[in-house]
C-alpha cells in the first residue's frame, strides 16, 4: 500500500509521521509525504502520488483546513483518509465530519500498520484497537490497545519521507524524543486526559534507554552534520537518574549544544550543573500564570513564585538561557493578572519570555471549567492560533491580546512597561505583530540560534 501522509511546515520536524512512516516501511509499505505549505498545486501533487491512504495528523484549530482539504481532494481522487494526532485522540467524534474514514485515538505505531494491512489485504477494520472506522455509513467505535511500554522496539524516525524538501533536509537542528508521558495533571493540558484514556493500559511514564537515544543522534550527525539537538519531552528531567548518565553519556559522545524542556521544582543544583556541562544551550519552563490563585487553583500548577525565580537564576549560573513558557486570556484573568504574569517574567529575567493566547482544548478539565463560567460555548470550531485570538468571553480580551504581540519585548526592556499600558489600548494590532515577529526572529536566529538566517528563506 502507499501511504500519502500530508501536513503543513512549522520550522520543525515532523517527529510523529516520521515515526509512523518508519514503522509502515518496516510492515513492507511505501511512503510520501506533502507539505501544503510548500506545493504549488496540492491537489495535482496528490494525483501524481496516486496513494492507496492519504493520513493527516491533526491539533484542534488545525483539524478544520484538513478536512476541507481532505473534501477537496475526495472529489478528484480516490483513496482511504486517516486521521491522527491530538484532536483525534481527544475529539474522536471526528470521524463523523465528511470525507473522513477513520481516526486514529492515541499512540498510532501499532493501530496504523495494523490498519493499513488490513485496507492492503481487504480484512475487516471494523475492530482494530485506536482506530474508529466509518464502513457504508456505519462508524464503528474501538478501545485504545496498550501503550507503547518498549519505546527502544520502534525504528529511529524517517527522515527520507520529508529530505525532498530543502526546509527539512538542510535543517540546522534535528529534533528528538526521548521519553513520553507525564504524571502532571495541568488543568489546560491533555496529558491528564490521555492518562485517563490510558488508565490500566500500561506505564504512563516511558524512556528509551541512553545508548538507543545516543546511536540515534549519532546517527543525525553522521548523515547530516547535524550540530544542534531539541530534546522535545515535555518534561526532560522527570527521570533524575536517567538525566544524570544522559548527560555523561552526551558530553561524551556527542558534544553538540542541546535544548531541553524543565519544570521549576525538579530542577535542582546538581542537575542544572550536569545539564551545563553536557551542553545544554536554552532550558525551557512554564510560569503560565503569574496570579497564584490562578497557577495553583484554576491551573493546578503547585508552583511558587520563589521556585519559578529561582530556577531561572539556576539555568544562567551555567550557562543556560532561559525561556518562560506563559498564557494569557486564561480563564478567570483579568488585565491585572495579566501584567502579573508580566512583572513575574521580568523578576526571572529570562532570554526569551514566550506567550500565547490560551486555547480551551476539548476534554481538558480547563476548558470546562471555561464552559461553567461561561467564558467559552464549548464549540472546538471557534478555537483560533495561539498567536491570534482569544476565542473566551473575557473582559479587556482584546487588550490582552495586543498584549500578548508585545509580552516578550516589555519582559526584555521593562522601562517600557507604562508605556505598553498606553499602546494596548490602541488598535495597532498589526503593528504590534509585525513588532513580535521581529523580535521573536531576533531571538531565535541570534540568541536561542535554532535556526540559521538562510534558513529564513529556503524553499523546495
């Protein structure tokens, strides 16, 4: 069977379709991959292809330009259409939108090959574990299988499926994931609903052995010079011990800058010291929320503002830069508690202080809470970009997200702050983007450098 996988480019590496590719290839399957950003003419591309299955994997706000191209496509085309990725996993009634034949709920490495056998073979897929199935009208609903518990038994990501593309091919950073899962239960984020989806089916928590997240990166290097790495795991030093002989092991072996994902209150002395001597080049951390009430009560982050401080002196004593990861527009926020998160990121003094507009992402215990206030309708078709709109009923909304355009530039130049007070009140949102954009470009091209300036500008 040859599989179609289509996605549009992000500046990063499609870790989870190339996962997927490189399982279907070890089932004896063939592989292509489209990027809608990248294609001229996605729909005669698609015809050229000619493939059996076209699979997307899709984030709530993203699902709804799939499945309109995914009609567009039905209609001069022949072909099987799989859906993935989190929206399925945590909105599967997806599968009744037009012109999708099934999706995938959860991990896929197991429920897709075994879907696209079956499709190859002309088997029954009504009763595949992960996949719901829509057969002549009739959507056939399945229970998610195991986790994945031996995450060395899978085959490093396939790169070929997107090298045709000089955006993939010549990147300057490679990305990697190490581990999956995650004991935290963050009221806005769905890894407390992917634990329960998965309750009883196995280890939440899983790592892949050093020597195998090694001899991969090992491997980038060799084939393509690769001189950075971005350890994507949520949280990178869940696993104290694992992190420890990683670091040893890297410095040793690899040597290349490196960046991770940290949480304030598992980042200790010792393990900042082992991450700057191994490498590690930017250490990312939510603040999220610089109100209390709202991180502790309403988020469900027990965090203090002491330990979200003093993690971010920790990561510069060793050379670390820092990056704040913070929302605005949460729910219960107010243009005060906004600008807390404001003066919050200015205490930390960090390299970058990342924002974005909070998006209440179906299922998630935020998004109902969301519901109950009634700040949100519930309606996932009205989420927007984190960068764009606040789809929530809030007070000074707009504000807060002309505020969120200039977050990172009043973190950097605080003098400026009364000034940003006055500026939010004016309708320049445009202008304000256009100032974002240059500022975030600013850092990563010459401060975080995960990418090089030419990289700015390569095209197929």
């Amino acid at each position: 069977m040859k599989i179609l996988f289509i996605d549009s480019f992000e500046r990063i590496e499609l870790v989870g379709i190339m996962q997927l590719s490189a399982v279907l290839k070890q089932h004896g399957h063939e592989t292509e991959f489209l990027d809608v950003r990248l294609e001229r003419d996605v729909s005669r591309a698609v015809q050229v292809s000619a493939p059996d299955v076209i699979a997307y994997s899709v984030t709530t706000g993203k699902h709804r330009a799939f499945q309109q191209l995914n009609s567009e496509l039905k209609r001069r085309c022949r072909f099987f259409s799989v859906f993935g990725g989190p929206h399925c996993t945590f909105f599967p009634d997806f599968i009744e939108a037009d012109g999708v034949d099934a999706v995938c709920v959860g991990e896929g490495e197991f429920a897709f090959p075994e879907l696209v056998d079956a499709l190859g073979n002309g088997n029954d897929i009504t009763r595949i574990p992960n996949i719901w199935a829509k057969v002549d009208g009739t959507i056939h609903r399945n229970e998610v299988r195991d986790l994945v518990e031996d995450l060395d038994c899978l085959p490093f990501p396939d790169r070929d499926l997107c090298d045709k593309y000089n955006h993939y091919r010549r990147m300057s950073m490679r990305y990697v994931m190490a581990g999956r899962g995650c004991p935290y239960n963050c009221t806005f984020c769905f890894n407390h609903v992917f634990n329960t989806l998965y309750k009883g089916k196995g280890r939440i928590l899983r790592r892949r052995s050093v020597p195998n997240v090694i001899a991969e990166m090992k491997e980038l290097q060799q084939r393509y010079g690769t001189r950075r790495f971005n350890i994507i795991d949520d949280t990178f030093v869940l696993d104290r011990r694992w992190v420890l002989e990683f670091c040893d092991a890297y410095a040793a072996e690899i040597g290349a800058p490196f960046d991770v994902n940290v949480r304030a209150n598992m980042t200790d002395p010792e393990l900042a010291a082992a991450l700057g001597r191994a490498g590690c080049r930017v250490a990312a951390y939510s603040i999220e929320s610089g109100n209390e009430r709202i991180r502790r009560q309403v988020l469900k982050r027990d965090l203090s503002d002491e330990e979200l401080v003093r993690t971010a002196g920790l990561l510069r004593q060793h050379g670390i830069r820092v990056q704040i990861q913070n929302m605005l527009a949460l729910p219960d926020e107010t243009l005060e508690t906004a600008f807390e998160t404001l003066r919050l990121n200015i205490r930390c003094k960090p390299t970058y202080a990342w924002a974005a507009l909070y998006q209440p992402f179906p299922g998630t215990e935020l998004c109902r809470y969301a519901v109950s206030k009634g700040y949100f309708d519930g309606n996932p078709d009205r989420m927007e970009s984190y960068f764009t709109r606040s789809p929530l009923k809030l007070k000074d909304v707009r504000q807060m997200e002309r505020l969120h355009h200039l977050f990172s530039i009043a973190v950097d130049y605080p003098f400026l702050l009364p000034l940003v007070r006055w500026l939010i009140r004016l309708p320049l949102k445009p202008l304000y983007k256009l100032l974002w954009l240059v500022h975030k470009t600013v850092y990563v091209v010459f401060k975080a450098r995960w990418l090089r300036p030419y990289e700015l500008f390569l095209r197929r």
